[in-house]
C-alpha cells in the first residue's frame, strides 16, 4: 500500500493532466476565432459532415429490396420534417421513429 504523500500526489498530478487537457482546447481555439477559414469552415461543415454520414450509411443498402424502403422512407421523413419546420430535434426524432416503427413492424422477418 503507497504512503499516503504518495497517494496525494498521484491524485494531484492526475488532477492537473486533467485540466490542462480540458483547457488546451478552449486556449487554442481563442485565436482561431477570427480565422477566416475558420468561420468559412463553421459555416459549411455541418452539411458536408450530414451528406458523409447519410452516404455512409446508405452506401450498402440494396435498394431493389423492400426492406430498403425502411430507411429511405425514414431519410424522407427527417428532410421532410427539417425543410418544414427547421428544428433538428424534431428531424431526427421523427425520421428515427419512423425508421423503427418500418423496420420493426412493416419490414422485419
């Protein structure tokens, strides 16, 4: 069993690691805010990141299989609801219920 001046300073060291590396983020990203290229990538990211992640998971949907309509009908919906009401959580709730009510009641085997 260590000493306890030992214990105490492992606690610290650890205490401090830990800090830091939650506050290098912050610290670095103070000076970026008046990038340019940041505020151009702020702006546009988000789309490109949501384009990626929806090809991603579509890549290998075989889309001559009726089960496939599961999440493009899912996909439908959560376009659907964020052009006509613009609110990311009703989106995403809604195209991820759908998603489980198909594929759990309609398009399950």
């Amino acid at each position: 069993m260590p000493d306890t001046a030992y214990a105490v300073a492992a606690i610290g060291v650890a205490a401090a690691v830990t800090w830091v590396l939650r506050a290098l983020p912050f610290a670095a990203l103070a000076p970026l805010r008046a990038s340019s290229t940041v505020q151009y990538l702020s702006a546009r990211m988000p789309a490109g990141v949501m384009i990626i992640l929806v090809v991603y998971c579509l890549h290998d949907l075989p889309v001559t299989e009726a089960r496939a309509a599961a999440p493009l009908v899912a996909l439908a919906t959560t376009i659907g609801l964020h052009l006509w009401r613009r609110n990311a959580l009703l989106s995403i709730l809604g195209g991820t219920t759908v998603h489980v009510v198909l594929a759990g009641t309609l398009f399950s085997h």
